[in-house]
C-alpha cells in the first residue's frame, strides 16, 4: 500500500489535474489507517485532503465520492454526511459499480442512515 501511495504521488506530480490519482491516493491514506499500519491521527487528515482535492477537480468522479465518504463515516463519524456522498458515488456511477458501493456502504452502515436508498 505504501508503494501505492508513492505510485499516485508521482502521477500527481506528473498531472497534478488527475483527480483519480487522488482519489486513489486518499483510499490508500485510509486503508494503511483501516490496517492499523499508520496511526489515523497521521494519514486520515491526508486522506481527507486527498478526496477534497479530487472532488475540487471532478465532482462526478464516483470514486473520489465513496474516497471522502469512507472518511467522513469511519473517523469523522458524520453518518449523515457519508451517506451523502455514499449517494452521490451511486448516482454518478450507476449500474453494477453503483450495486458494489451500496452493498459496501449497506454492510458498514447503521440502519436509520439508509433512508436515502
């Protein structure tokens, strides 16, 4: 995950426009934290960044959604506002994709925050 983490750092050097990139760069950020392998106090406030950055660049970029959803649900605890953009990624990524992040947010969600569905 480490070398994941360097792999996107340098395509963001090399196009610092690539919101992917930073999306990507914002999950790795959260699973080091989700492993244990990096305390969250150091990685999640980069990984927030990260997801941040690539919605400033492409807000339709489904990934970078669940990226900042992830974040807001796991350390910030803000249910609300994960199941926003837990949506947001559906409704930019419909079909297959879309079932895959529902059943993802589905299995680590409360019940009362699945209203929107």
């Amino acid at each position: 995950m480490k070398r994941a983490i360097e792999c996107f750092q340098q395509a963001i050097e090399k196009d610092p426009d690539y919101a992917l990139a930073y999306a990507g760069l914002a999950d790795s950020y959260t699973i080091l934290a989700a492993l244990g392998v990096l305390q969250p106090r150091e990685v999640i406030p980069k990984a927030k960044t990260a997801a941040m950055k690539a919605l400033e660049l492409d807000d339709t970029l489904a990934e970078a959604h669940t990226s900042l959803a992830l974040v807001r649900r796991d350390y910030d605890w803000d249910w609300v506002e994960a199941g926003r953009e837990f949506q947001r990624a559906c409704r930019q990524n419909y079909g297959q994709d879309s079932n895959q992040l529902r059943m993802r947010f589905i299995s680590w969600s409360r019940l009362e925050t699945l209203s929107f569905w």
